[in-house]
C-alpha cells in the first residue's frame, strides 16, 4: 500500500477520507542496555545495532498502520507522521515507542 508523508498523492485524486490509521511498537529499555553492553560496531558515536532496531520499531508500526488502513478499504494513506518517544518507568528504567498514523483514502483517477 502507497504510504506518503504528504497530504495528496501525486497522479491521483482523493476520492474519500476514511480516517486516522495508527500504529505502534514498544521496546523495552533493556534491549538498548544489551545492545550497548556488547556492542563493538560503534563507529563516530553511531550504533548499527541500535539503528537496525529502530528500523524494525518503525516497520512494525508502519505495518499495523497500514494493516488498519487495508481493513478499512483504503488504496494509500497519507499525511504519514512518524514519532518517537521516551516513556519513563518507575525504577530509572524506561521504553521507546515509535508510532506511525495517518489519513487512510481511497483514490481516483485525477
């Protein structure tokens, strides 16, 4: 499925809104202190292994994104928002949400 970070998609025209589509995914703080704990692949203060799960954060909440948008018929989703935040627990511990939303559309020829 199209998802664009825009409000139209070039080429087509919007033939009806279906509303906000969204998704998300929770890591949990530990799997960061792992990481860093055995991580030898830091290269100018960059972490391929921390990066790698980001990435996955966000095509986990991506996909359910989309996945809600399919359930409701739509061709694409746009206005594509991605966010990510730090969510403190009690005991210095804490998780990062990533969170994907959006309008779902059906489209028409333009």
């Amino acid at each position: 499925m199209l998802t664009v970070t825009t409000p139209t998609v070039s080429g087509s025209r919007i033939v009806k809104h279906l509303g906000i589509v969204s998704g998300e995914a929770i890591l949990g703080a530990n799997i960061f202190r792992d990481f860093f704990a055995g991580i030898r692949d830091i290269v100018g203060g960059r972490s391929a292994a921390y990066e790698q799960e980001l990435r996955k954060a966000k095509a986990i909440a991506v996909e359910e994104m989309v996945q809600q948008a399919k359930e409701l018929g739509a061709h694409a989703v746009v206005g594509v928002d991605l966010d990510y935040e730090n969510i403190q627990m009690g005991g210095g511990g804490g998780m990062l949400m990533v969170s994907a939303s959006g309008t779902a559309v059906t489209l028409g020829a333009e």
